[in-house]
C-alpha cells in the first residue's frame, strides 16, 4: 500500500513555462520571484525597524542603494566564479552585462547589499546593525522565495535520485546532463533550501526575541543557518562551477558565511553586552510629529492677545463704590 502512494507521488513536476509576453515585454517568473522576495523583505524590515523607534519606512531609502548595489554585486560574484562562460575562444565578453539571461549569485548579493545598506544607513542616521538585525528574517524570505526562480528556469538541481520527491526535467533542457537517460530524477535542491530558509526564519524570529538579541547578532544568526544549509546543498548540486581545493567556490563562502556569523556573534557580545539605546547613531534621532515637545509648546496654547470687550470685563478695580 505504502508502494503504491509512493509510486503516485513519485515526483515533483517542473514548470513547462518560464515567462510571458505580454506584447513586445517577455516577464521572467524567476524576476518576479525575487520582486516578490524583495517587497516581502521590505515590508517585514520596516515594521521591525518601527517597532524599534524607526521612522516608518525609512527601510525604502536604504533599499534604493542596497538593492541595486546587490545586484551588481551578485552578477559580478557570478561572473567571477564562472569565468569560463564570458572568457576565452568561443565566449561572448558582452554577455556579462546580459543579466536577464541569468547568473546571479546570492554571496555576491550579500556584498554588494551589505555595501549599500551601510551607505544607507549612513545617510539616514540608522545603525547598521539595528538594520541588519531587522533585515534579518525578511532576508532569508526573500531567498526562499527567490529559488521558486530556479524551480521555473529548471536550474541548479542536485545529483540523479530515486527518491519520492525526486524532480523532473526536461531532457531537452541546456542544464539537463549529458549521458543520463531521459526521465532521470533529480534532487530538488531549490525545494530544500526552500524549507530550509522559511524554517530558519522561525527560528531568527524566536531567538531574536528569547534572548534579545541586538548589535548585529540577530543577523549573526541567519548567516550561521543560512551558510550551514548552502554547505550542504551546494556539495549536490551538479551545475558547473569553479573548484578551488577540491570544493565549489560557492561552498567556499558558505563556510567563510558560518565563520563570519560565529566570530560576529561573539564579538559583538563581547563588545556590546548591553541593549541598543536607539536604532539611530547619537545626534541622528527622528522624533514623531505626534510627540508633543516641550519647546514646540506655543503650538497648542493660545497666545494670541484677547479682545477688548474681554479686557473691560475681566478688569478688576480698587476704587470704592459710593452712593
């Protein structure tokens, strides 16, 4: 009977699609998958950031640089670690700056990100550690539902498996490998880090709140659980990439991701063993327009002079009535 279930389900279907036109416009769904990461991220960073005493919203003036900047840097990460596919007898070099083909790479993203996170909150007075913890969650959505991307674009699978889950693609597909027999499964490995990423969300969230964590080891903790879980899917994966000493270069800066985590977590624990007085730098602060300040007092006093009927009336005398 369990066979016979298992045989149903015996794997997972790949879109047959992987745009529309409409007119002369062709939409990727993997670009709108990582729109849809990027809202997500924005609207789960601001409300974290107000909470904390932000403005509202001033996560939109950060993400105008640190979007873009993330990806040029994941392009660029993308091209360095593929250098075989824009380089050499054979290549286009002017492929480079065709980025809707595909190539991106998230350790790149994470870079340039980082690089224009820090120019925002330069210029909104945000520290950037209270940024980057309440980036954190966010984040790692975004990620997961950017690999719906791959699932779309048939891309980035893991080695041939006879399991239930097993995923389906076409033999027709470019990334299909050579020499399989058509119908060959594969490891769903978008699927993985999917799961991976929504369950590492759960997990930033509560210790966040359990422990209080601030000073940046909130994100501390998503590079640990993120850097961890592409360690081991990057190690199945089968699309091509550069080998440095025996590893993918990809598994290289999962490992230098963990590192990183585990040296800023203790670092900033032992620097900052207190709580974060203000999501803002000393002298950047942003008060409410609803907070009532004491030097903005006339603002609700009437200070105007009052009428002269009023003074005739209310005017008091010393002298003594007389018959």
């Amino acid at each position: 009977m369990l066979s016979s279930a298992l045989d149903v389900v015996a794997s997972i279907p790949s879109p047959s699609v992987s745009y529309i036109d409409l007119g002369p416009l062709r939409i990727h769904f993997y670009a709108l998958c990582i729109i849809a990461g990027i809202i997500v991220a924005v609207l789960l960073t601001n409300h974290r950031l107000t909470k904390r005493g932000a403005e509202p919203w001033v996560v939109i003036d950060i993400a105008l640089i640190a979007v873009p900047l993330g990806i040029i840097g994941a392009r660029i990460f993308h091209v360095l670690t593929h250098p075989g596919f824009y380089f050499g007898e054979g290549t286009d070099i002017w492929a480079i700056f065709r980025i809707w083909e595909g190539g991106i790479a998230i350790f790149g993203a994470l870079i340039g990100g980082a690089i224009g996170a820090w120019l925002g909150c330069r210029w909104t007075g945000i520290r950037f550690w209270t940024f980057a913890d309440a980036l954190a969650p966010g984040l790692i959505i975004a990620q997961a539902l950017g690999r719906f991307g791959n699932w779309f674009n048939q891309e980035l699978f893991g080695l041939p498996t006879d399991v239930p889950w097993g995923l389906e693609i076409d033999s027709t597909n470019p990334a299909f490998p050579p020499g399989l027999a058509e119908g060959t499964l594969f490891h769903p490995t978008f699927l993985y880090e999917v799961v991976w990423n929504l369950l590492g969300a759960a997990v930033i969230l509560w210790a966040g709140r359990k422990f209080r964590l601030q000073w940046g080891r909130t994100f501390a903790i998503y590079l640990m659980w993120y850097g961890a879980g592409r360690i081991v899917w990057e190690s199945i994966r089968i699309d091509p990439s550069e080998i440095v000493l025996g590893l993918r270069t990809n598994v290289w800066a999962a490992i230098i991701c963990v590192v990183l985590g585990i040296v800023l977590f203790f670092v900033q624990k032992r620097r900052h063993p207190g709580l974060e007085p203000s999501p803002y730098v000393p002298g950047r602060e942003w008060t409410s327009p609803s907070a009532v300040q004491s030097q903005d007092s006339n603002e609700f006093v009437d200070t105007s002079a009052p009428l002269a009927d009023e003074v005739t009336a209310g005017t008091a005398t010393s002298t003594v009535a007389t018959n």
